[in-house]
C-alpha cells in the first residue's frame, strides 16, 4: 500500500507541478490509473457482453433444473466452458482499484491547505464537499456505470442497480473532494469504455 501511495503522490506532485492545480491533478493522474489498467478492465467489459449474451440460456437452466442444484451448476459450468467465459474474470479488476482507491484516500490526506487544492474556486478539495455536487455525481455515475454493465436479468439486479449508488452518494457526502473527484472521473472513464465496448460486441 505504501508502494502504490508513494507512486500515486509522485505522479500527482509532478503533475500538479505543472497545472497548479490538485483537481486537474486528480483528474489526469485517474485517467493514466486508467489508462495502464485498461487492458484488465477491457477483458472485464468483454466478459460482461459473454455473460449476456448467455442470460437467455443460463436463464433456461436455472428455471429448468430449478430442484437440482448440482445438475443446475453441471450445465451452467459447461455452458462457461463451451463459450470460454471465466465467471469469475470481472472480479480481478475490481481488486485491483480497491488498493489504488485506498492509496488515493492516504496521498489526499497530505494535500497542502492552499489555492492549489482548490477546484474551480469552490471545493476545498481535502475536506467534503458542502454543496452536495459531487456526493450527487458520484451516485450518478455510478448508476450509470452499473446500468451500463449489467449481465444479468434487469429485474434480479433491480435492487443493486438503485442500493449501491446510493451508498456511494452517502460515503461521498462524508469523503473529501478529491477522493469523490477520483471516483466520478473513474467511473466516467468506464462509462465511456463500457459504451464503446457495448458498440463493438452488440448482443443480439
């Protein structure tokens, strides 16, 4: 964790070294965070497009062998294996952001108290933001990224769909700027991506 910090607080010194400002700082050291992990989240977003493409047949499964759990997993593994899905290939990315998220947190936690934290001359981007803006962004983003991604049925993923931007919103309301900024600018950058993805691999 130190490591990844310790990276993280140099790019973005060098950064805002040039800018003068820790909010275009943020912004651009998220989308470089981005940029060397995309070929991580691009296997994720292609897996999501396989997973829908399948719904309709593991839906079949699921209601068929309904009462038979074991030959119900039996056929849905072999319906993996014939399509050369890894269920489990989405959850890596997601991992990997979770340490760089928290070394974000530790490097805004040292973010000096002067005009270069300020953003757009509004948030102070070490402390939380007073106007609800980007608590309210970051759920938003968020709703739409997951919408975006979704691989199975819309109604079972209902509740998550409206549970988990709201518990971004509400973390948000206490985070400081930065590490909300952060956030909005990820989800953003896999917005853009997962549409794009979703261009490429239609489903049919």
């Amino acid at each position: 964790m130190d490591f990844i910090a310790g990276g993280l607080g140099w790019v973005l010194a060098q950064i805002v070294a040039v800018t003068h400002s820790y909010g275009l700082g943020i912004i651009l050291t998220t989308l470089i965070v981005r940029l060397l992990l995309f070929p991580l989240t691009l296997s994720q977003n292609k897996s999501m497009v396989a997973m829908r493409k399948i719904q309709p047949e593991l839906n079949e499964i699921n209601k068929k062998y309904a009462n038979n759990k074991e030959e119900q997993q039996k056929l849905t593994m072999e319906l993996y294996q014939k399509h050369k899905i890894n269920p489990l290939g989405g959850c890596l990315p997601m991992l990997v952001q979770l340490p760089i998220l928290w070394a974000f947190f530790r490097v805004l936690q040292n973010i000096p108290a002067d005009e270069t934290a300020v953003f757009f001359g509004l948030w102070i981007l070490s402390e939380a933001d007073p106007f609800y803006i980007f608590p309210i962004l970051a759920a938003a983003t968020t709703f739409l990224q997951s919408k975006l991604s979704m691989t199975g049925d819309a109604g079972q993923q209902k509740s998550m769909l409206i549970v988990m931007p709201l518990m971004i919103g509400f973390f948000s309301l206490s985070l400081p700027s930065g590490l909300v900024l952060y956030w909005i600018t990820s989800n953003v950058f896999s917005i853009v991506q997962q549409a794009w993805i979703n261009k490429l691999y239609p489903v049919n």
